[in-house]
C-alpha cells in the first residue's frame, strides 16, 4: 500500500508544474482578449467621434447671423440652437431661455 501511494505522488510532482503553466496560458489568453476587445472600441469610438465632428451641423448666431457650423468648428462665444437629438461637444455652457425680453432703459 505505502509503495503504491508513493509512486503516485512522484508522477504527481513531477506533472505539477502542468498545471501552473495551463493557468498561467489561461490567464494570458483572458489578457489579450480583453486588451484586443478594447482596442477594437476604442477605435471605433474614434470613428465615430471623427464623424460627429466633420458631419453634424449647428443652427448657430455668430456674428449676428445665423449660420450652419459643424461640432468642430464651433468657437467660444457661438450660441447654439440644440434640438433634441443632436450631439454637441461637452465644453459648452448650456442655457435654456423660453421666453427672451429685452428693455431699452434710459437713464438721466
């Protein structure tokens, strides 16, 4: 009995080291599928990204005129009209104005 156990852990310590190295495979395989899959949308993120700002337009008052602007090309102090939908560049301030009066006042 004794001899029999024994030459079961010898073939034992001699194949341990398989099973380091199958987890070690494993782990390295769940790496790259991981590290591939975010490359793949982070490049598709870009894309779309590129396409947002080369091909969406902007009802926009520049200048006192209201003119047609893509999301690139857009400049701090263009007020911009934002209808549901549209994509727009997060570095913009936002207001919302239902209804705009303005008063002449005179002073003496």
């Amino acid at each position: 009995m004794l001899v029999s156990e024994r030459s079961g852990d010898e073939t034992e310590s001699k194949a341990s080291w398989i099973e380091g190295v199958a987890i070690l495979v494993a782990v390295l395989v769940v790496v790259l599928v991981t590290a591939f899959n975010d490359w793949r949308k982070e490049r598709q993120f870009r894309g779309l990204q590129s396409k947002i700002e080369h091909e969406h337009k902007f009802a926009t008052l520049r200048s006192g005129e209201v003119q047609q602007i893509a999301v690139g090309d857009l400049l701090v102090g263009d007020i911009c009209h934002v209808k549901y939908g549209q994509f727009y560049l997060p570095l913009a301030a936002c207001f919302r104005f239902q209804r705009a009066t303005a008063y002449n006042t005179v002073y003496a």
